[in-house]
C-alpha cells in the first residue's frame, strides 16, 4: 500500500516535472518577438571576458545573458556531451572545433545574422580546423610561452628546458591537462604537437614522469595566483595572461622558447540542439563589434581577431611583437589539430600512467 | 498509519536521486560507448591501483587522526557545564556554515611557501634562530602540495563528523552505570577502559563511517592542497566525467568498486558494533 503511494507519487513527480521544463522551452520559442527577447546562455573560458560587456549586450538587445565557464577544451566538452547541460555559444579553442564538426556537434552559422565577421583578419577565415568557415568566428587568439619571475631565476630562459632544470625543484607550474602538459614535453623533445607516433608520445609522459618531483602543482587559472604572488618562479601559460598576471607582479618576464610553441585561437560556435539559435549568432555579432572587442581586448590582452579593435588599441600594444607576431615568430608556431580517436586513447592513458606516478 | 505516509516526499527523492542514479552508475559500468554489455571497464582496473591505494591510504590516516582529536574532545566536553557545551558546540559546528571550498582556498594562503605561517614563523625570529644553532638555511617550510596537507584538508573539513556522534553517544551515557562501576571500586582508568569506552564505541562507529567515506572519495582536496600530483579516486572518477578522458563508462565502473570496497570495509566494522544502535551503515 505504502510503497504504491510512493511509487506513485514518483511517477506524477516526474510528470511534472518533465511537463513543466517542456512548457517554459515552448514559452521562449513561441514568442522571440515579445518584450522579452529570451535568452543566450553562453560558455566560456575562466578569465576570459570584460563581462561588462554582458551588461551591454543585454541592454543593447534585451536579451539576458546567463553565463558559465569552464577551465578546459575537455571539461567543455565532458559537459556538452552530458546531454543535460544546454548552451548557445561555446568558446572552445581550434582543435576542439574540429573534434566537434567531425563528431557532428556544431550547428552551421546564419552569417547573415553576423555581419562584423566582416572584421575578422582574413588571415584568421577559413582556418584549417573550419576549413570552410562554417560554424566559427574567432574570438581571440594568441601564443603559449613560459612565465617565469626574475628575482627567483637568475638567468634569461629562451627554451622549454627551463620547465625541466631540477635548479628550479618545487618551483615549476605545469598544465593540469594532458593535450597542453603533453604538447610542451613533445616540443622539449623537438616533436610535432600533432604527431600521432605512439612512442614519440611515449616518451613525452616519460619526460613527464621525470618532471614530476620537480613541479610544484598542475594548475589550470590557480597559475594566476601563484605567480602573481610568487609563490612559483616559472609556469607556462598564454601571453595574454601574463600581460594580465604582469599587471599585478612587475617581476614576471615572458619567454617564447625556441623549440617553437603554440598558436592557438578559440572561437564562438553554436551547439548542435540549440535553444536559442538567433540569440546566439546576435551575441556572436555583438562580440565582434568594435565596442565589445576593445573592452574584451583591453581586459584580457589576448590578441584580438577584429581590424577596427586592432586599430583602435594603443600602438605600444598593438606593436607588440608577442600579441601580434610577424612572420618570423609565426613560422616558429604550430597549432594543435585534432587527434584520430586511438591516440586520443593513447593521451588519456599515458596521461593516467602521469598522474599516477609517484612524486 | 497515516503518519506513514509523511515519508512519502523522502522515499519519492530518494527513489529519484539516489536509488535511480544508483542503478545509472551500475548500467554504465557495464556497458561499452557503443552501448553493449562487456566486462572491460573492469579488467583495466589494475592500472588504478596506485588511485586505491593513495585514496584509503590518505583516508585511514585521516580517519584515524579524527578519532584521536575528536575522542579526547567529545569525552571533556560531555563533563562540562551545558553552556561550555553550547559555546563548543557552535564553535565546532561553525567552520561548516562555510563552503568547503572557500575553507580549504583559505589553508591554501595558510600553508603556502610564503603563506600565513611560514610569515609568521619568519616574523618571530624561528627560522633565523633554527639556522644560527644548526648552521642551516633555512626559509620555509613546506608544506603546501604534499600528501600530508591532503590529510590535514581531510581532518579540518571533517573533523566535526568524528566529534559529533562520539559526543551525543557519550553524553547519553546512563550516569548510574557509573555510578555502580565506581562503587563496585573501579578506578578512574577501569571505568573508563570497562564502562565509557564500550558504550561509546556506538559513537566511534558512525564517526568513522562520516569521515572515512567522504574523505575515501572526496576530490579537489588533492588538487587544491596536494598540487595535483597524487591522483586520487575522487579525480580519477572526475577526470573520466570532466576531464580529457570522457569516459563515463569507466568513471562508473571505478565508482561502483570504490563503493564495493567501503561497504564490504564497513560491514567488517559493524561487525564489532552488532547489536547497537546508530550505526546502521548497511
């Protein structure tokens, strides 16, 4: 008797429940046209916006932003394919776009609906992870190098051997995150990042497993912290973070290691699925004006996709060598590509047998 | 009768969010992405061993840490005056009413190189006087990211769990047994070692349970105290939900033998507390 009750109440619980989130999707698709324009709910990156300009979006268009972020491509994605959680725009960087276009995750863009991707250097279209330009629009870009202090390293460090000097013992940061961790003990080795060669990467975890008493922490956006307040001499991170760490600790210095290092960019794609399509390409648009890029730019310091914010910057950044390499630096670059599926296999259980070794 | 059917709303959540995601978790573990049936997630399971081991291992030591700390402490305090107890009670209680993260984001500032002790330390003279007699040089001390600020995270986070049901178990103590040891002309220790120590095991129990088992499973503690380089379950577990793996399958599988290994732990244990109450893990 009690058990029905309970089961029965289970089901109706459920009922409603299902019932009730079916009627507010409805309730924002029917009418986009009312005074409420909905919704865009957006994932991003830690760190990685003026959200003021969230503000203006909202009061430029009326519709509300709900905003989340994640700390890495792979967190991004774990929760895109949890199909529970529900976004419109998605800021993942270069390989992890074409990860989604081949695994049919991305919606193709109205550019209609986004005409300041007229703006975008033509240099960054038609990119080899979106050849045709169909589902991305930069967002920013930059280059990876190494952060270090120099009141605790004496010397001017030019490569990655630097992460790997036991001189530095308990005082190296490392990426908490195996394509990033993996890809700068590939180049240390002089290897490609996107070499699928089992033992190359082989031997990459080894160097790894070598490097591991010598790390103080893996560490994701926590780089921050630690070496604004040096409590690390060295870590590897992207430039346009460090402007933002150099900011609050004058001491910190950037090197671009000559073994090369990553370029990447990370644009704005819209799920497959979602909710709030038109929303999303108007926060797409909205992003690539002039006005949000200057504020976004000036915030973060990444090098910003857009001619006019670029134009706009003052020159001592925009001259930059770092923020907007010339050719010479950039044929020291490489950016990731996706990985076939087995290595992709191979980096999850080299990166367990890491993370598993001892100190 | 009716009144049974109060717990309705209870069973109804516990139908939906613990027994269904239960049976989730146990239908993942053996299926493959394709979505068949296989034993594989299983048959990798030694390579986690290390995890396991780091995991329990940390937790023991935690767990036992607990019980010397918080044994000691709920025995005094169940002798004291009720407004001692009240004052301790809340003070005991208070450190939860803050999210465990931004607790353990403040031992980070505390334990770091340059943190709050080691400024401290440096402040009062102690590493200058340790090096002017050892002829050391010494500057800090470390003790962020390592294994024992992974169980210090652990102690101070679940600390109250140990101290709570030990203190209830011993406060209800009947005074009249006692009374009897004492006239019957046990000492201090003897009645403490025959009278207050078996009836109090009770309280110990379900302590252990409270602390063991979030700290067997808990995550971030090692990322955020330990720098990230001692994997433990709870990452290992996340890592296959969250992290470069993607792999829920296997999460599952891992999750399902770290729940086998505490219940069979825990039904080993009640085995010494059969026949009493409040620890009815299984």
């Amino acid at each position: 008797m009690k058990k029905s009750l309970a089961l029965l109440s289970a089901a109706a619980l459920t009922l409603g429940a299902l019932s009730g989130c079916g009627g507010t999707q409805s309730g924002t698709a029917d009418d986009p046209g009312a005074a409420d324009k909905g919704v865009v709910n957006v994932y991003n990156w830690g760190v990685y916006i003026d959200e003021s300009v969230l503000e203006d979006f909202t009061a430029e268009t009326g519709i509300k932003v709900v905003y989340d972020t994640f700390e890495s491509n792979e967190a991004m994605y774990g929760v895109l394919k949890n199909e529970g959680a529900s976004y419109d725009v998605v800021i993942p960087s270069d390989y992890m776009i074409s990860r989604m276009i081949e695994e049919d995750m991305l919606e193709p863009l109205n550019f209609d609906n986004i005409p300041n991707f007229e703006d975008v250097d033509p240099a960054l279209k038609n990119p080899d992870y979106d050849p045709e330009n169909l589902y991305s629009v930069p967002y920013m870009w930059g280059l990876l190098g190494v952060i270090y202090n120099t009141t605790m390293v004496d010397e001017t460090p030019t490569s990655w051997d630097i992460m790997f000097d036991e001189d530095y013992a308990g005082q190296i940061l490392m990426f908490n995150n195996s394509r990033d961790a993996i890809g700068i003990a590939l180049k240390e080795l002089g290897y490609s990042y996107n070499t699928t060669d089992e033992n190359q990467i082989k031997e990459a975890i080894d160097l790894l497993i070598e490097q591991k008493p010598l790390v103080q922490s893996y560490v994701m956006d926590d780089i921050f912290e630690k070496m604004q307040s040096g409590s690390a001499a060295i870590g590897a991170y992207y430039y346009g973070d460090f402007l933002t760490m150099q900011e609050v600790n004058p001491d910190l210095a950037f090197c671009l290691p000559e073994e090369g290092t990553n370029l990447y960019v990370d644009a704005m794609c819209i799920p497959k699925n979602a909710e709030n399509k038109e929303n999303a390409e108007a926060f797409i648009n909205y992003m690539c004006s002039t006005q949000a890029g200057l504020k976004n730019c000036e915030e973060i310091w990444y090098s910003t996709p857009l001619l006019s914010v670029r134009e706009e910057l003052d020159p001592e950044v925009s001259g930059d060598p770092y923020a907007y390499p010339d050719e010479s630096i950039l044929a020291q670059c490489e950016s990731f590509k996706n990985l076939p599926a087995d290595t992709l296999a191979l980096y999850d259980s080299e990166w367990t047998r890491l993370m598993l070794a001892s100190n | 009768m009716k009144n049974k059917w109060l717990a309705a709303p209870y069973v109804v959540w516990m139908a939906l969010f613990v027994v269904a995601p239960l049976i989730l978790v146990v239908i993942f573990a053996f299926t493959d992405k394709a979505g068949g049936i296989t034993l594989d997630n299983f048959s990798n399971m030694a390579t986690y061993i290390p995890a396991f081991q780091h995991s329990f291992v940390l937790a023991i030591a935690a767990t036992v840490i607990c019980i010397l700390i918080g044994y000691p402490l709920a025995y005094f305090l169940s002798r004291e005056s009720l407004m001692v107890r009240k004052v301790a009670m809340m003070l005991i209680m208070l450190p939860m009413w803050m999210n465990f993260l931004l607790r353990t984001y403040a031992w980070m500032s505390i334990l770091d190189d340059n943190g709050l002790i080691n400024q401290f330390l440096a402040n009062i003279g102690f590493f200058n006087l340790i090096n002017s007699i050892f002829g050391t040089n010494l500057q800090y001390i470390h003790m962020i990211n390592t294994q024992g600020a992974i169980v210090l995270g652990m102690v101070y986070n679940f600390l109250p769990f140990m101290v709570l049901p030990i203190f209830s178990v011993i406060d209800k103590i009947d005074h009249r047994v006692i009374e009897a040891a004492q006239d019957l002309g046990a000492n201090g220790t003897m009645v403490f070692r025959k009278v207050i120590f078996p009836l109090s095991l009770p309280g110990v129990l379900s302590g252990v349970t409270m602390v063991f088992i979030p700290s067997v499973s808990t995550f971030a503690l090692s990322r955020l105290l330990g720098g990230g380089k001692t994997l433990l379950l709870g990452d290992l577990i996340e890592m296959q939900f969250l992290g470069n793996a993607y792999n829920p399958h296997l999460g599952s599988a891992i999750a399902l033998v770290m729940m086998v290994i505490v219940l069979v732990m825990m039904a080993i244990m009640n085995r010494f507390g059969e026949g009493e109450e409040g620890v009815a893990v299984l």
